[in-house]
C-alpha cells in the first residue's frame, strides 16, 4: 500500500513537473505587437483599453476582460511582470456586480490605476455606461492592495455631480497631483484624496479625440488621442502644452499617415526612466470585433520624443526596453525562415497565391500545418480588407494542444507582419496547424452599421522556426 502511493506520488510529480518545465522554460524575449500574448497560465492575456502602474519594482497591467460572445462589463484584470515580455495573472481586479451600474448588461471600459500619494490607496478609475452607450459617466473603484480586489464606488463627483462623459484616461505629474482625461480633450483635476474632482482644468480643444492619453517630457505635456471610428482603427494624434490648462497646439500625427497608427488606437503612455535614457512606450488596443477575447491584440511601439515633436515612425516587430538603462534595442534572432513554398508545409483545400506572393485561402476549414523541431515558431501573415479569422494551434508530438489562438487577418490598412509567435518551449518536435474559420470581424455603432471584413481571407507569408 504504502508503495502503491508512493508510486502515483512519484508519477504525479514527474507528470506535473514536465508540464511546467514544458510551458515556462523560455519565456517571450522581446515585446511584439499584434500578436495574441499568452501569460503565465498560457491563457490569453485580456486587458484592454489598459494602463501599466510601477510599484515596488514590478509592473502592473490592469486592462478591461472581454469576451467573444457580448460587449457586457466582464470586469478588468491585472497582471504582473518585472521586463514587460511576460506577463503572470494576478487578479480579477474588479469583478462585475450583481447588479447596479457595472452588474449585468452595463459596459465598462479603459480602466486606469494610480497610487494617491496622500492615502498610500490604489485608485482604479473607468468609464461606466449601459450596452447603447446612453448612460456615462466616470467611476471609481478603490483598493489597500494594488491587485485588489477593488471596491466600485460609483461615480466620481465634481461639485456633487457625475462626470457624463465617456472614454477616460489618467494622468499624475511629477508632484502627485491626479487628472482624470476626457474624451475632446478635457482634463479634471482630483481631490488630494483622489475620490473627487476639484477642479476643471482644461476645457474640450478639439471633437472627437477619444482614447486620451497623456505624458510629460521636460515641462511640455502630450496629449495623445484618437478619430472617432468605434473598434475601428484611424490615424490617432496629438497636443502639446507647456501647462496642463493649455494653450493646447496641435501637432498632427504620430504614426505614417494612413496607417491607421500602425492599426491600433491609444490607450496609454509607459515611461521608463532607466540610468542612460527614459523610454517612452505607446500602448494601443488593436480591437477585433466580435472576437475581443481571443483575436484583439496590443500594439506597444518606442516612440522618439524630441522637443515637442512624437513619432512611432516604423512598426517594430519584436523589440526590447532594457528597464534598468532605459534604452530600447532590438532582437536579432537566429531564425530559420520557411517559405510559403516548402514542401514542408501541408495544405489542406483551396490555396493560392495572391497577388502579395502570400498563400491563402477563404474557405472554411481549410488549413497549413508543420512539423518542425525547435523552441519558437511564428507565422506571418498578410491582413488586408477582406481579412478574416484563423485558428492557430500548436501540438506536441504526443497530440496535446500546447497553445491555442484566434487570429484575426483583417485590417484597413494592409500589412505584412508576424500574426503569432509561440512562447519559447523546449527543444523538440512539435505540430502547428492554422485553419481558415471562414468568418471575420464585423460590427456596428449607433452611427453606421457595416463596419469590418468583407472576406474571410488569411493569407501566410512565411514561417520562423527558432533553433
Ligand atoms: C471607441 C472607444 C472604446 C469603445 C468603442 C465602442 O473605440 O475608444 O473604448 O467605447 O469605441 O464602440
């Protein structure tokens, strides 16, 4: 008896120890965008519309869950990380209620966290409003502990009154002073206690600018924001000012014309002050309506500040924040690059090449696979307007799935770029296999309702296999 257990002890051990060893032994090296990021649970890391707060030498993520069935409230995350590559679950910071303004059939979006200097108190603000979007306004949730959990208080007041407005953001300068920032370019400055408004400090200077973010550089102020356009994509901009109640001057864009900001839109400004450099990293939410669970992706860039001038001014694939200097480098991986005319790669269905040299197909249920043997593999792709959705899983030689993501190949503005790259995994033989899901991102707003796809196309480049 007493081997028998000792028995499925040893076997027990062994067989958890493998998984983990399996799944963590190398993690994700570099940031890279537009790609789904699994965490430490190897789930899919959701937290959108977020904001990164450091505290005691670690990165904390918070940033809205979604699903892919209902834009309801489905609360906010957080997460945790010490290189801003990999990220370990922390909490479900604030849980939906059970009922009241973020209970069932309610919308919550773009929480922010800061650290009010004057309570030692984490402060989670976000914009509330029922599914239409017809009843919004700023709220506030509060908590001893950064992960939580949050207590939602209700609305932040301003003379006694709501702030009826929707997309939100934060800022706290250099001398701890709060800001809540609004969607036309607002800015409300808070109680030394953070639980209120105490002043209107800066009145709208622009339509539109939802997204807003903001950061400061040598006493100049960047006001970051984006076009109106729902989930869609648009060439987001940006003010400068020497104080926070303005003048405000409008410099423009910060990305490429036309790229639609490299296919995202704001959410917040990370600054790394490091011993040789600070960094100043733009966070947007790449979305992918209705898939916003598993499809909408992060789009994190090195933005070059000089003066009063930001520009994002190339995509950057896989890039690296070095958080003790500060400076911002590059990956130069030893990767084998596979093209879309291996014979290693397995076809299954209708594929052809398009007029971008990509192999690709719009019929469901028609995939690639291949067998290759190493640490990493990414596959690029090509999105285009007739984008649709892929599933991509990645199998051990035994069969099990290891990772399992939904890419979305749909954007406005076409690119050519990695679609998804595995953790590193340990040295070994392993299956990967993309199929066509024959349906892609559509949706409507209150305004228009033939936003997205109109295919259902993805379309592989080629692939890297890391040895
Ligand atoms: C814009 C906002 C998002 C969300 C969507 C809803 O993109 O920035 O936060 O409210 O609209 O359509």
């Amino acid at each position: 008896m007493k081997y028998t257990f000792l028995f499925i002890f040893i076997l027990v051990f062994t067989f958890v120890s493998k998984i983990q060893a399996q799944k963590t032994q190398r993690p994700y090296r570099a940031i890279y965008s537009g790609v789904p990021w699994f965490d430490n649970r190897d789930s899919i890391l959701s937290a959108h519309g977020a904001n990164i707060i450091k505290d005691d030498d670690v990165y904390y993520l918070f940033g809205e869950v979604h699903s892919d069935t209902s834009n309801a409230f489905a609360g906010f995350n957080c997460y945790a990380s010490t290189d801003l590559y990999n990220w370990a679950f922390k909490s479900a910071a604030l849980r939906p209620q059970k009922t009241g303004k973020l209970g069932p059939n309610r919308v919550g979006e773009r929480p922010k966290v800061m650290r009010c200097p004057a309570t030692g108190k984490y402060v989670m603000y976000m914009h509330v409003d029922s599914l239409n979007y017809k009843d919004q306004f700023v709220g506030y949730a509060t908590a001893d502990k950064i992960t939580g959990p949050y207590d939602f208080k209700g609305p932040l007041l301003f003379g006694g009154k709501p702030i009826r407005k929707w997309d939100m953001g934060t800022f706290q300068d250099t001398d701890g002073s709060g800001y809540i920032l609004i969607h036309g370019g607002h800015i409300y400055k808070l109680s030394d206690d953070y639980t209120s408004v105490v002043a209107h400090v800066n009145k709208s200077m622009t339509s539109g600018f939802e997204s807003p973010a903001l950061f400061k550089k040598d006493n100049i102020y960047f006001f970051l924001g984006s076009n109106l356009t729902s989930w869609e994509k648009n060439d987001n901009y940006y003010f400068t000012a020497k104080s926070l109640s303005g003048p405000w001057t409008k410099q423009g864009l910060f990305a490429p014309k036309n790229t639609l900001t490299w296919n995202s839109q704001t959410t917040f400004v990370l600054q790394v002050n490091g011993s040789e450099d600070t960094a100043f990293i733009y966070m947007g939410d790449r979305w992918s309506y209705p898939k916003q669970a598993s499809a909408a992706t992060y789009v994190w860039q090195p933005m070059a500040v000089h003066g009063t001038k930001i520009s994002i001014p190339e995509l950057q694939q896989g890039w690296t924040v070095n958080l003790r200097t500060g400076q911002v480098g590059h990956l130069s991986p030893n990767n084998q690059r596979i093209s879309n005319q291996s014979r290693r790669i397995l076809y299954k269905g209708n594929w052809h090449q398009d007029t971008t040299g990509g192999m690709c197909s719009d019929q469901k249920g028609d995939s690639f696979q291949i067998q290759f043997t190493g640490t990493r593999i990414a596959w690029s792709g090509h999105s285009s307007r007739k984008g649709g959705y892929a599933k991509t899983v990645i199998h051990d030689k035994n069969g099990s799935i290891l990772y399992s993501a939904i890419i979305d190949l749909y954007c406005l503005y076409p690119d050519k770029a990695i679609k998804f790259i595995s953790p590193g995994m340990p040295k070994d033989t392993y299956h990967l296999t993309v199929t066509v899901l024959g349906v892609h991102p559509s949706w409507s707003d209150k305004r228009r309702s033939d936003y997205g796809s109109t295919g259902n196309f993805v379309s592989l480049d080629h692939l890297s296999v890391t040895p």
